[in-house]
C-alpha cells in the first residue's frame, strides 16, 4: 500500500492533514508527533515517503530526515516549514537529501500532488531495481498516460534507436534506455504536458527538468551507465544549446545522441498537443535543417534508410 509518514508535534496540523485525506482510498497515511515516534514507526511500517516539520522539540526536521535516510535511504523525504528560509532549504537537501521543500500554510492541492509525485519516485526507483524489461516498457506506458498524445512514443523510440545502433555496429542494450527516456515526466504536471500552445518560460523550465529527475532515479536504482546517459543527455544538442547540461558533440554520449534523433524523428511524424503530425517528406526535411546544430551528422546518414523502412510500412 502506498504509505505516507507525517511528523509535527503540533496536533491540529496532523487532524488538518488527517482531514485532508480522507477521501483519499488509494493513499495510507501514518502520523507521528516527533521524530523519535517516526522513528519507530519506521521500523515497523513498510513507508514510501515522510513529511517532516523542521520545528519540533527534541529532534528537528533536518536531523529526523537525515536519520530517515540513513535507516531507510529509499524513502522520499520531503520538508514542511513555517519558516521559509533558504538556509533551512539547503540544509534539507545537503543533510538529508530531501526531496522538496513545502511551507506553511500550505495549499492542500499543492501538498496532495507533491507527495504524489514522491510517491511516483518511490514506486519508480522500487521498479527500476528489479531489472525487469516488462515491467520498464510498462513504466514507460505510464508515464505515456500522463500525455496522451505520446502514447506508443517509447515504444517506437525504442525501435528506431534499436535500428539505429545495430546500423552503427553498437549492441542492442539501447533499449530499456529508449523505453525510459523520459521517465522524468512523470515529475512534470499534466496541465503543463498537454498543454496546447507554447508554453509560458516557468513550465518550459519546468519540462526540461525531466532529464535530470529521470537520470537521478535512474541512477538512484543503480541502472546502467547506458540507462543513465539517454535519460540525462537525449536533448543536448551537437552545438552545445541543448539541455540540461549544454554538452556539445561527442562530448553527448553515442547512445543519447541515437534516441535523439529516435526521439525528434517521432515526434515529428506524430500528433503533438500542439499540432498534427508533418507528412514523411517534410519531417525527414526538418531533420535535415537541424541535423548541422542537433544530430550527429554520421549517425543522421544511417538514420535515413531506417525512416524510409518505416514510411513503408506505414
């Protein structure tokens, strides 16, 4: 069962989130009034994510978190404060690794998909250890429901990349990479995934988190350097633009530079949120006009043949 920790001595805090939840059948919720009591509860409780207050006597928050990553380093940690100091931020995230920073009075909507998402994180990186090819092409389905308009994209990204390494003389261990590419969206907000126009500069910056939130999990499951390098590095750009980290030509890992062009090749020739799918004509002449700041000239040239295979098969 999906179960959540809430630690704060304060009593009407822990019955205003009791409350909150009520109607929630799909959530567990357990409540402690210090970090001693969350403790112990954690020994005994199978806990997916733990939602701290700093202020509380005895042991604060920062101490209780950083405790709770060292006994259960898994769990997802996540701080509430009254105090909306940038201090105590930095400490939660250097001394115990937490996931968010949440501030009272919170908005209930805010907090539910905060730990939503935690809880994601959690059930991603359980999933992610178990080295189970079913189960990471299954993930990448659900990260597809979030964006209807993506659905079969991993799939077919998969397939492409798969086509496109073989041509270049590499193995086929790209795919769970291709499945997983952008795993990182499930951390990104629906409204902000469907969204059907150009998005406002916050969410695009939003969006381009999902390398690094994938790539974090990814390596958080101990995947494969592999795994991690097409997670990360499938939008940096051969001249340097790209993101999240503006690598430029070999300096992007071979692997992420084959599922981007995988990626934009089928993202073109696709419905999108905001368009309809070009024609084959068109989006092979778009890769064409990117191919000298995005893709590897190289791997470009043996993409080709493949996008014609697959026009054929329609």
């Amino acid at each position: 069962m999906r179960t959540v920790l809430f630690v704060d001595d304060e009593p009407s805090i822990r019955n205003a989130i009791e409350r909150m939840y009520l109607e929630r059948n799909d959530v567990r919720c357990l409540f402690a009034a210090s970090g001693l009591e969350g403790l112990d509860i954690l020994e005994k409780e199978d806990v997916w994510v733990v939602v701290s207050d700093y202020l509380m006597p005895g042991m604060r928050g920062i101490e209780f978190l950083s405790k709770v990553r060292g006994v259960r380093p898994d769990t997802v940690r996540i701080m509430m404060t009254a105090y909306a100091d940038l201090t105590i931020a930095i400490d939660a995230i250097n001394k115990s690794e937490a996931y968010r920073f949440v501030t009272k009075p919170w908005n209930n909507k805010e907090l539910m998909d905060t730990v939503d998402e935690a809880l994601m994180r959690y059930q991603l990186v359980q999933s992610l250890g178990t080295e189970d090819e079913a189960l990471y092409f299954s993930l990448a389905q659900t990260v597809e429901l979030k964006d209807p308009y993506t659905k079969g994209h991993c799939d077919r990204v998969a397939s492409y990349a798969v086509a496109l390494a073989k041509a270049a003389g590499l193995s086929d261990e790209i795919v769970n990479g291709s499945w997983l590419h952008d795993c990182g969206k499930i951390g990104v907000p629906e409204g902000v995934l469907n969204f059907p126009g150009r998005l406002s500069e916050e969410d695009l910056k939003t969006v381009q988190q999902h390398p690094r939130w994938g790539s974090d999990v990814a390596r958080q499951a101990r995947m494969s350097d592999t795994v991690i390098n097409i997670i990360l590095y499938h939008h940096e750009c051969i001249d340097g633009k790209g993101y999240p980290s503006g690598l430029k030509a070999d300096k992007i890992p071979i692997e992420a530079r084959i599922v981007a062009i995988a990626d934009v090749f089928d993202a073109l020739y696709s419905d999108r949120p905001y368009r309809k799918a070009y024609d084959f004509e068109r989006t092979i002449e778009i890769l064409h006009e990117m191919t000298e700041t995005h893709f590897d000239q190289r791997l470009m040239e043996l993409f080709l043949p493949i996008a014609e295979e697959v026009r054929a098969n329609g």
